[in-house]
C-alpha cells in the first residue's frame, strides 16, 4: 500500500504538526502535503481482514465464483446488522485510545486526542449501512480505512499536533429511511432534527428513525461535533381511476400504471439530453389486484445533474412534460399508435435536495497526490478527478473536505 496520506482539516493553512514517534520529536509542515513519517504504510492484508469480518454481519447474495467473500450486502441502517457493526466500531476504536461520541441521528465520532485538544479534529471517514443489494467496499471501506489509520497511529505511538477523528455516518445510503445522507445532513445544519426523527422507514412496519435509534441503544445527544453533484428526491403520485381489466377497453381506462411508465420513461429521456442522471427505485400501486387497473401510483425520483442550474432546468421540464403526459399529450413520441385513454393528474412533492459543492483544493489536492504516489507509474490509467454523483457534499459547508471513491471490479 502507498503511504499515509496527511489528513486535513480547518488546521491546514497555517499548520505545523509535531509529530511524536517513540522517543523522537519531528515537525511537519502541512503545506507540502506530506510529513517527514509520510513513509508510514497500513497493513492491507489486516485491513481487508477487518472489511471482510464486519461484512459478516448483513452478507447478502453470492454474486461471483471466484472466493468466500464473493456476496453483496444488505446491512440497512439501524438494522440488528447494523448494531452489530456499530458496536464494532466502538469497541475497536475505543481499543484504540478513541473518545467515543453520539449524536441525536446516531452518527458515532471516535476522537483520538492530539497536543492541541481544544482545536477540531481533522476526520475520516463514511457510513457502514448499505443498499439492500449493496457492495462490501461503498462506505465500509471508508470507515474501516478510517479504523486501520488508527491503528497505525496507535501501533506507532505517534502523537498528532491536533486531534484524529472517524465517524460513522447513520443511513448516508438513505435506502431504509427514504433521505441520502440524512444524519450528517442534520450535523450539518441542513436538515431539522425533528423531521430526520420522524422519518419513516419504506415499507415494513414504517418505524421512525427515532424509534430505530433508540431500539438499537444509539440514540445520543446533539452536541457531538468534530465536488458533489446537486441533487433532488421527490415523491411523484399519479391519480386515474380503478376499473376492472375486462369490462373497460383501453379508451376510458384511467391507467395510472401505463401514465407513470411513461412519466419514468421519459424521465431517462430528458436527462439523457442535459448530461443528467434520472433514476426510479420505488414504485407502489393500488389497489394491487391482477385484474384491476390500477387508479392509483407512486413512485420516487432521485434526479442528479452537473450543476445547479441544470438540475433546476431538468425539474422545471420535467414538471411541464409530466403535466402533459398525464393528460395523454404525445410528448417524446411516448404515445405512439397506441389508444389514447383518459387522463391521469400528476402531484409532485420535495423529499430531499442537495445543492452542488466544491470541495476544498487543498483536500483534493491531498487525495490526488496520495493516490498518485500509490500507483506510481500506472497513475496516469488509474487515477482521475470526477464529479460524484454520490451526494456527499453537505458537510463541505461545515469544514474543509475531500472525497475519495474506490472502483471496485465489475460483476
């Protein structure tokens, strides 16, 4: 593995940093990116080991051939699965020298103290839920990372100047509690307590975050402290009219299905043309009969795009050509030869929006450097900025940040 990089943090642009390795004192200046033990490396057979226990808990299904660790996750946040990562995560760091804090959405801070503790902690990190058919790497990775750099500070008894901190973000996934990044979007000011507590889960029983937080014992108080594309969820709801599948032709059916396939549809279509993305994971339908039309459906839409300005452009069409295809328009060739029906009405509603971020030059600069430096020659292939559409920006307004993301290999 390539060598540690150094993290940053609000301490960057001014910072030294003495550092204390056994019996020597060295100082390290933060400008250059990189400190005189910058040749300290992590143990990646150890660090895999941890991924790989801890993806124990929620394994999901066998996707591959090629060894054990083969299977997906489905490790939901505040599941029992997810308690039992939790507790991990305390445990190990606590092991570790750690202070440990929880805040009121559950998100745990494993504080390594530095010289300096009144100063803030410069942080690691990402969140240990998945997607009900997620991967082993997307967030685990992230903390266990997080995990092996302490494990290196600790094993070397290096002293950092300011504090070292990892966190576990609860639902970032956002795949239980219908809201991406919903904790650390309440840290950081963007979201309301109240309305994170009061989300329900989809499906299933519909217990609130709150609820979940408290059955699992990681229910904590607020005080606990330490370039993303924009993004907005909505809720779309489609009204037409229940009749029976034998008794009505297609001319006076009110298909609220057949409406909102199209509305999806379409969705792919417009964004395609601005270089967006548009995407549906939920889809509920009633009254649920094989053979009764459906009068009623609702489906969620995450729309991300480049920049403000064409996320705005691509609702605001969207919102037009919606209208229109509920009322049987021939919008995007959808109705083709086929009989036109009886309208549909088309309710949009806000769940969740996260405005485009930069992230802070000198973390990138960080992350790019280190992950250069890890593969030498081969950097070139392997290594490029991007835009994440992964939605993980809200904290940048809180401190100055960076954000890595790891391929994995293709199924």
């Amino acid at each position: 593995m390539g060598p540690l990089p150094v993290l940053l943090s609000r301490n960057v642009r001014a910072a030294q940093r003495t550092v204390r390795s056994g019996s020597k004192i060295r100082s390290a200046s933060l400008v250059t990116g990189y400190s005189p033990w910058a040749g300290l490396r992590i143990q990646q057979d150890r660090l895999m080991d941890n991924i790989h226990t801890t993806c124990e808990w929620g394994k999901g299904a066998q996707w591959g051939s090629r060894g054990k660790h083969e299977t997906g996750m489905s490790r939901l946040a505040l599941s029992d699965a997810d308690k039992q990562a939790r507790d991990w995560f305390v445990h190990t760091t606590m092991s570790l020298g750690c202070q440990i804090s929880i805040d009121a959405m559950g998100n745990i801070f494993a504080v390594r103290p530095g010289r300096r503790r009144a100063f803030p902690p410069t942080c690691a990190g990402s969140h240990l839920d998945t997607q009900p058919t997620g991967g082993r790497y997307d967030g685990i990775l992230g903390v266990c990372a997080g995990v092996e750099i302490l494990r290196v500070l600790h094993e070397e008894k290096i002293e950092t100047e300011f504090p070292v901190a990892v966190i576990d973000w609860t639902n970032e996934e956002g795949a239980r509690f219908p809201i991406s990044m919903v904790a650390s979007g309440v840290w950081a000011g963007e979201i309301p307590l109240e309305r994170a507590h009061n989300l329900k889960e989809v499906g299933a029983d519909g217990r609130t975050m709150k609820q979940e937080l408290e059955r699992i014992g990681y229910l904590g108080a607020m005080d606990a402290k330490c370039q993303a594309m924009p993004l907005g969820w909505h809720t779309i709801t489609v009204k037409g009219q229940d009749c029976h599948t034998g008794t009505t032709d297609f001319a006076n059916r009110a298909d609220a299905l057949l409406t909102a396939a199209k509305l999806i549809l379409h969705s792919r279509r417009l964004a395609v043309q601005y270089n967006a993305l548009a995407s549906s994971g939920i889809i509920k339908a009633a009254p649920g009969s094989t053979n009764t039309v459906p009068g009623w459906v609702q489906f969620s839409l995450d729309i991300r795009a480049p920049n403000d300005d064409i996320l705005m452009k691509v609702e605001e069409n969207l919102k037009s050509d919606f209208d229109q295809i509920g009322k049987g328009a021939p919008v995007d060739g959808l109705q083709g030869e086929e009989i036109s029906g009886r309208p549909c009405t088309v309710e949009w509603t806000l769940d969740a929006i996260s405005n485009a971020t930069k992230f802070d030059s000198g973390c990138v600069d960080c992350v790019r450097q280190s992950a250069e430096d890890l593969f030498g020659e081969d950097s070139a292939s392997l290594v490029q900025d991007m835009i994440s559409g992964a939605g993980k920006g809200s904290l940048e307004k809180e401190v100055f940040g960076g954000l890595i993301t790891v391929l994995d290999r293709p199924r």
